[in-house]
C-alpha cells in the first residue's frame, strides 16, 4: 500500500473538526499545592482612570489579544501549551522539573495574558486546499501545522515569517537539526518553523519473524533478500514483503555507494540523467527480482491488500502512519530502517518535515511565531506533546537527549528513533502528499507494478 493511500484512510483534514475552544485567561492564581510560583499583581498606581459610566469609573483594561490555531492537538494539551509558554516567558517554570513530571494541575492554574482558540486537525497537518476548505467555513487560524511546505507556499496562502523569527536564537544548530529548518527557506524567505517530522520506513509483523531473527539494525539488500527468503520458507502463502515497487523513491542512495540521493532521483535526472538511469537500472533490477522470486506481491492470492489481510510480514511505510499500523496490528508491529549499501554504513534517513505556518492575513504574526517556536523547539513542551498526546511515529527536530531518550523507549520504533537521531544531520528531505507534483506522479506511474515491461525515468518525467 503507498503512503498516499495510508493517508486519505486516516486523515481527518478533509472534514476538519472544530474544537474551537477559547480560554478566556486573565491573573494566574495558585492552587493550595503549586510548583509554579505566584504571579505578581500588576502595578495600577501609574494606571489612568477612565469613565465607565456617568455613575463611576474603573481602570482600564487592555483587550487581550487572540491567537487562533490549527493543531493535531486535544485543546487541553494547548491549553497547557500556552500556560507553559506564559510562565516561561514571565520567569515563573520551576527548573527543577521537566514536560514529562510537571503537575499539570498547577500548570492549569497559569493563566496567559492572551486567548487562544484551537482547531483539531491532522496529524499530518493540512494541505492548502484543506486550509481552503477551513476558511470557507469561517475559521481563519493565525498558525496551523502544514502537510507540505511546497504545497502551503505555492498557495499563497501563508506568509514570510523572517521578521518574527530574526532575533529567535532557538535555531542555533545545537540546539535542533538546522537543516530541518532549512526546508521552509525558499529563495531566500522561511516561510515556517518545522515542527515535526516522519522518516520512512519498513514497517513489520511480528507473528512473521522468522526463527533465524530480524535482520540487523543496519542491513544491505543481500541481507534483506536472506530475510525474506527466511520468512517465505517459515510461513507458506505469506507475502514476505508487499509492494516492493513502494521502495523505489527512497533506495537511491543503496545503489548509489551510499551517497545521498532526491526522491525518485528526481535531482540527479535533472542535473546528471545518465548518473540517475544508471542508478535506476540497479534499482528495477533488485525490486524486480523480489517480485519473480516470490518474495513480493501487490495483493495476496483472493485480491486483497495483504497487509490488511493480515497476510504479509513486511511493508514500506512512512512511520506518520505507525498510529494505525499498532492499532490494526496490537502489539504485534516492529520497524526496520531502508537497507542501505552495506552492513557497515547505514544509509541517509528519508525524512519528511512538517511545519507550523502562519496564515496570509494573520495580525498577531509576532505572536504566531513566538508560540511556533516554543512548541516546536522547546524541549519541556516538546515532553509535555509526548506526554499528553499518542505521537507514534512522529519525531522531534530538537536535539535535546532527554526528549529523545523517551522516544527510544517505545517498544515498537525505539530503535529505529535511535539511529534516526544519529543520522538526521544527513537526512534526504522527501514529499509526502499528492499535493505534490512528483509524489504523485510517482505513486501512479508504479502502480500495479508489472503491468508493463518496461520502466524508465525518461517515461516517468515525460521526457
């Protein structure tokens, strides 16, 4: 199954809810029991008087500002979001602890000197026809998690964000994977903050392992051909692998000496196409031989997806979808990275970022970025998604060691999370959506691989 088709099961974009919820927030209080210290009364003394009535008069009170926001988030968990945001700003987080053992009671009794209003979206954000679709329906959000930053920048539906985030020192490359931040530039402009991001996979069933054991963490394609050899001779009328034509954008760099390579070695076509033929001719050679040993099927023998059918023990996946595989497979899923050149050299991740952008009309664009940023790079924040929110699969662009250690736990990708923290630096960033040009085109041309003889670069890009 493609990742595409993943997607349209799970997503909730296209029929996005509103759980606008607005948190009318004024002085914090304090509950008997706090870590959060008290926040001071504000100073009137200098405050003017003003007329409230012919009758008598009151101080005047500044209209608190409104942030709108898009997330695949329960209100809760923004509404703690920005109480956290609040104490931060103001001095008031207790250091000793952290997002993962803060009290969230006394983290609720910080109110922000702002309101916010949250939209429940995708986890996988929203394309810009879904942003459409929102707006017609009346909700404008100041910030929302994008599916696609090509996609968003191409609608002109978001806007430049470097004046809010010129004097942000949270992008110092030690503190996050700058070239994370680097896929919201274009021409020069960032147009949003990353804020999360999913790598690709090989997703497994374990009731399908073979006695000889998985393969190890990093393995060539000699090595996966042994597996799934292993498998077909344990589990007859198994598919060991389905839809084997699903590796071909992401193996590149396996047949290219480990080298980094573009999606569907779309860069290399462009700049050096004999070097990208070459490259391709290897691949369809190794995925080709999969499906003539046996070792590969796109359905199983009654026509049915096998993975659904529960008849395969291997699938390429991107990990944004790992939510549905664990709840479809309980406790049954384990992952594997893309095989790479050789045993010794893991090959580049295959990453996809998906970023927090602010809306084209927005006023509160400061404030949007401000509270961007926070969220995404913040590693207390960044623990308090963890620990509030199911995010199997979805991976931080901070490098904060706590935070990633909490992910390496996870029984199903903590592996995987941990050679992906080592590798991000040399990451391929790839699409991931229809709505962009090349995905799409990818998706279709393989579909049904084996439905024709021959395959070429030069048929997929039309020239």
């Amino acid at each position: 199954m493609t990742r595409a088709g993943i997607s349209s099961a799970i997503r909730l974009i296209g029929a996005v809810t509103a759980v606008s919820v607005v948190m009318m927030l004024f002085a914090a209080c304090r509950p008997d029991k706090t870590s959060i210290p008290d926040i001071p009364a504000p100073d009137d003394s200098d405050k003017e008087e003003t007329s409230a009535s012919t009758s008598g008069s009151s101080a005047y009170e500044p209209e608190l500002m409104t942030l709108n926001v898009a997330l695949p988030y329960q209100e809760s968990t923004v509404r703690y979001l920005a109480s956290m945001y609040y104490a931060k700003k103001n001095k008031l987080w207790d250091s000793s602890y952290n997002g993962m053992n803060f009290d969230l009671e006394s983290l609720s009794s910080v109110n922000p000197d702002f309101i916010i209003n949250t939209t429940l979206t995708s986890d996988e954000g929203m394309t810009s026809s879904a942003l459409k679709s929102m707006e017609e329906s009346g909700i404008k959000p100041d910030l929302f998690l994008a599916a696609d930053i090509n996609d968003a920048v191409r609608s002109g539906l978001v806007m430049p964000v470097n004046e809010f985030t010129g004097s942000d020192n949270s992008y110092d490359n030690d503190r996050i994977y700058s070239n994370c931040a680097m896929q919201c530039i274009k021409d020069g402009v960032s147009y949003g903050i990353p804020h999360t991001m999913s790598a690709e996979i090989i997703v497994g069933n374990s009731d399908y392992i073979p006695a000889s054991g998985r393969p190890p963490v990093v393995y060539s394609c000699t090595d996966l051909e042994e597996y799934l050899t292993a498998i077909k001779t344990e589990y007859p009328g198994v598919i060991p692998l389905m839809s084997a034509s699903d590796l071909f954008p992401y193996i590149g760099s396996t047949f290219n000496h480990g080298m980094r390579t573009s999606y569907m070695l779309n860069e290399e076509y462009k700049s050096t196409p004999a070097s990208a033929k070459y490259i391709f001719n290897d691949e369809m050679e190794f995925i080709g031989s999969l499906y003539e040993n046996g070792f590969s099927a796109d359905r199983d023998q009654n026509g049915a997806s096998p993975v659904y059918s529960r008849q395969c023990a291997l699938w390429v996946s991107s990990s944004a979808s790992l939510k549905t595989w664990e709840a479809y497979y309980p406790s049954k899923i384990y992952t594997l990275f893309l095989p790479s050149y050789d045993a010794d050299n893991q090959s580049p991740a295959n990453v996809h970022v998906y970023p927090l952008c602010v809306r084209t009309g927005s006023e509160n664009g400061k404030l949007a970025c401000d509270f961007a940023s926070f969220i995404s790079f913040d590693p207390d924040a960044q623990m308090l998604i963890q620990r509030l929110e199911l995010r199997s699969g979805f991976f931080p662009v901070t490098r904060n060691s706590a935070l990633w250690d909490s992910i390496d736990d996870d029984p199903s990708f903590g592996q995987t999370a941990y050679i992906l923290r080592q590798i991000l630096d040399n990451a391929e960033f790839v699409p991931a959506d229809d709505c962009d040009p090349v995905f799409s085109a990818t998706k279709n041309y393989f579909k049904d691989f084996g439905a024709k003889d021959d395959y070429s670069l030069e048929e997929l890009y039309g020239n």
